[in-house]
C-alpha cells in the first residue's frame, strides 16, 4: 500500500478535527469538513507543497462545513456530500450550490491517483458518510475514538448508526486509523482496533440495547 499524507488540524470553539488528506507521493489533497479557519487551512497547504483538488463533507452540520463559501471563493474545487444529505439538508444546498457533487453509498474519489471511498454511514444524520482513504478512516460525528455521534438531532436515527457501526464499519480492518471529527479523547487517533475493543458503542449485542444506551437522557 502506498503511503499516506494526512495533516490534522484542530480548529473552532467545538474542538473540530480538519484534515487535508491525500497521496504522500503526490500534491493533490482532499480537505475533510473545511470549517472555522479557512487561512489556517490555506497556511498548512502551503506549508506541505500540497494543492487543494476538493472538499470532502462527512455531514452537513455548520461546525463541519461553515468554511466552505470562503475556501469556494479561492478554490475552485467540487465538494463531495452523500446524495441523502444533499437531499436532507437546504442549507448545505444553499452554502455551495454549483459545486456539490452527490455521492452514492460507496461511491470512489481519485485523488494523486489513488482511490478512496465514500463509506455512507446513517445515524448522526441520514446523509452521514466517512472517507476510507487507504489505511486512515476520517470518521465526522460518525464515530469517535470514545463515542459516536448524538442520534437525538433533526435527522439523527440511533438503529441507523447501530447498523452503520456493526456492519458497514465493521468491513474495515483493525489496523486502520480512525481520524475523528472532534478532539474527545485523551489521543487525537487511535486503530479501528484500539477503538472497538474501548469504545462502548461496539459492544453491544443487539439494537436494543444500543439504543436504550445511546437515547439514555442527557445529563
């Protein structure tokens, strides 16, 4: 497997994850969920010689895209979403009109040559999908190295994500490193491994009791 570039930034006042990801042997990079600081994002392209060729948007919530009409107004790239959120979401219709381009479940992005994937991931919202990108898995508010995304918003959907962690995620190997959407551990990455063997949202047997656990009240 060819090596991977991944830069990981942490921006904004919800600890979000930014990533630019992409071949190491090449210049083209996906940015991952463009949010908060756009010059923060455009320093750190500088900085590793690497050229912007899209934006990647695991879901559709302002703290994962309010940076893209800035980034749109200096880069003319298309902006990957799952077609569901497209559907789901005006605003993220309303925040880059010309430039969406939907995705199916599963859908292939080639980036410096290599092939990523489009892995829809139902639950925090019904659009939510993650990027497989070679041996790293930029997760959104699908799941974090501790948790998994809120499932009580407009759209949320709690046997969606049960599904979307026990089977669509469950295809992907241990060895793969979850980039998450938010700081919310005491480690900013960790293995698929590491995490289903931590992480109490992988231990449940059945939906049920996923659920009673993950809709449980707020404290």
């Amino acid at each position: 497997m060819h090596a991977l570039y991944t830069r990981q930034l942490k921006l904004g006042a919800m600890d979000n994850f930014v990533y630019l990801v992409g071949p190491k042997d090449s210049d083209e990079v996906l940015v991952v969920d463009a949010a908060w600081d756009v010059p923060a994002i455009e320093k750190a392209l500088e900085e590793d010689g690497k050229r912007l060729v899209g934006a990647f948007v695991s879901h559709c919530h302002g703290d994962h895209t309010n940076g893209l009409p800035e980034l749109l107004s200096r880069h003319d790239v298309p902006v990957y979403a799952q077609r569901e959120e497209v559907d789901f979401s005006a605003d993220l219709r309303g925040l880059v009109p010309g430039a969406l381009r939907p995705l199916e479940p599963g859908a292939q992005l080639v980036v410096g040559g290599r092939t990523f994937q489009a892995l829809h991931t139902p639950g925090h919202t019904p659009g939510s999908h993650c990027l497989l990108a070679q041996d790293a898995l930029v997760s959104g508010d699908t799941v974090f190295i501790n948790g998994c995304g809120r499932c009580d918003m407009r759209g949320g959907d709690p046997e969606a994500m049960y599904r979307s962690l026990s089977q669509v995620l469950s295809k992907v190997p241990d060895t793969t490193r979850l980039l998450p959407g938010h700081d919310y551990a005491n480690v900013p990455v960790a293995s698929l491994g590491e995490v289903r063997q931590h992480n109490p949202y992988f231990a449940f047997p059945d939906v049920a009791s996923f659920v009673a656990y993950r809709m449980r009240p707020r404290r």
